[in-house]
C-alpha cells in the first residue's frame, strides 16, 4: 500500500468513525453481551454463571413463552394484514383528482403523528364497556358492543383496530408508490378494454409490489415487537391482560428481565425473536422474487 493510498484509507476510517463506533457500542457489542447472557444464569445483582442451553430448554418448555409467541403473531398478522389493506384502499381514493384532496391527505395522515402512548390512553379511553366512545356509538344502531379490553376475546382484536388508526405513514409511501407509475400502462389497458378491477390487478397492484413489500416487512417487525399498547391499555391489571390474552412476546421479555430479574433468561428470549424476525424476513425476500416486480 502506498503512501497515498494509505492516507485515503486513514481519512476514510477517520470520517466514518462515528457510524463505526456507534454500530459497535450500540449495535454489535449489546448483541453479542446478550448472547452470552443467554447462556448465563444472570440477575444484575450478581455475576453471570454459565449454564449452558439451560435458557433456551426452559424456554421452549415454558407455557408463556408459546402463549405470548402466538398472541404476537395474531398481533402482527392482523395489523399487517388489515393495514395494509385499509392503507392501500385510502391511498387509491386520495390518489384520485378530488376537490380538497390535500385536506383529506392531511386528515388521515395526522394520527400517525400521535405518539404512541398518547394514542394508546385515548383508544383505551374510547374502549371503555360503559360511556366509551365506541359502544355509545354502536349502541345507537341497537349493538351492544363488548367489554373490548376485559374480554379475552375481544382483547387482541381491539389493539388490532387500534394499529389501523395510525396508518398515515403507510399510506403515503403507497400514495407515493401509485404516483410513480406510469400513465402510459393505463392508457394502454383502457384502450385494450380493461375495467377498473383489471387495471387494479394487472397494473396497478404489480408496478407498486416493491412498496406492498417493504411495507409488510416493515410491519410484521414492527408488530413482532409490539409493547407499549398491551402494557398501557391492559397493564393496569396485570401484565397481559385479560387472561393473558394480551400477553404479547416483549412484553414477557420486559417482565421476565425487568420484573423478575432474570435477565439471562431474557436474554435467550430476545435472541429467538432476533432469529424469528430474522427468518421471516429472509423468507419474505426469498418469497418476494415471484411477485415483487421491479422493472417498469
């Protein structure tokens, strides 16, 4: 290596430092601690104590650990599922030529500017069996609603509906996905006779696939790690709520590491959901090269 070459090099690490160095503290090394922890009995309080795959059988032999995996995956495939179809449908309608269409673009992009605790106290206040704003409204069509956050069985299905309200930011990345295809295909398909569903299902929908995908990924991780809903809306009597049927996987983790300092324990946890997410989304991209269309 020259002289030259290597004083490019020292100036290339010298620029890119800060990104190297806050991947390694907060990125590599809390990964590879938390492996080790997982195979540690670890409290905090003490010194961790290697045990082995201790973690990992306890795990998998642990009745919660499959009650909060399966209560977060109806989490995420409902949210995913029901968002993604309620974001595509508003982005067609806004993608129209309306009067006001910026107001209405506006109006529902908003609540995904809510933090999420904040939209999370005010839905558990319109959830409310008695004077929430929900069941007076259904009411008034003679529908008793349900007790949404007490019931077990409403419990998961009412953080699903809740997810839907903040959908702003989907929905613009596929209005922006809608925008970006080319006049020319529906010139074409109308002229070819097709009717609105045909150009939905042959041009529309492929030339945005790239934008469905990202956004599925984007929301199956994100409702893999669902948290703060369940504990805010639910948490007040107990954790998971009603019956654990809110009982969602970070949630246990929290509860585990934090509440009940096994932090070793927690450790093993987080790991299988790494691995988890990581493997849906490797079989989402390996899914992906059927339908995703990229060329244009």
């Amino acid at each position: 290596m020259t002289a030259v070459e290597r004083r490019k090099l020292v100036a290339g690490l010298a620029f890119s430092s800060p990104w190297l160095i806050g991947l390694s503290v907060f990125m590599v090394y809390p990964l590879l601690a938390a492996l080790y922890y997982s195979l540690c009995d670890y409290s905090v309080l003490l010194p961790p104590v290697f045990v082995g795959f201790d973690n990992y059988v306890e795990l998998f032999q642990d009745r919660l650990f499959w009650k909060g995996l399966w209560n977060t995956t109806f989490f995420a495939l409902g949210s995913v599922s029901l968002g993604t179809c309620m974001a595509l449908t508003l982005a067609l309608l806004l993608n129209s030529k309306v009067r006001g269409l910026g107001f209405y673009r506006t109006v529902f992009f908003l609540p995904s500017l809510m933090p999420l605790v904040a939209g999370s106290l005010l839905w558990f206040i319109m959830y409310a069996g008695q004077g929430g704003i929900i069941n007076t409204l259904l009411a008034r069509i003679g529908i008793i609603g349900p007790a949404w956050l007490a019931d077990p069985h409403w419990a998961k299905i009412a953080l699903v509906f809740m997810t839907v309200w903040g959908m702003g930011n989907s929905m613009v990345i596929y209005l922006a996905g809608l925008q970006d295809v080319p006049t020319s295909l529906y010139e074409a398909s109308i002229i070819d006779g097709a009717n609105w569903l045909q150009r939905l299902t042959n041009v529309t929908l492929p030339m945005i696939s790239p934008v469905i995908y990202f956004n599925v990924v984007m929301g199956v991780i994100g409702g893999f790690q669902a948290f703060a809903q369940s504990l805010i809306m639910t948490g007040t009597r107990g954790i998971g709520a009603p019956e654990q049927s809110t009982l969602f996987y970070v949630l246990q983790l929290y509860s585990v590491g934090f509440l009940d300092m096994r932090m070793g324990y927690a450790s093993a946890m987080a790991w299988v959901l790494f691995v988890i997410i990581l493997g849906l989304t490797f079989a989402a991209t390996r899914l992906s090269k059927r339908w995703v269309v990229y060329d244009r």
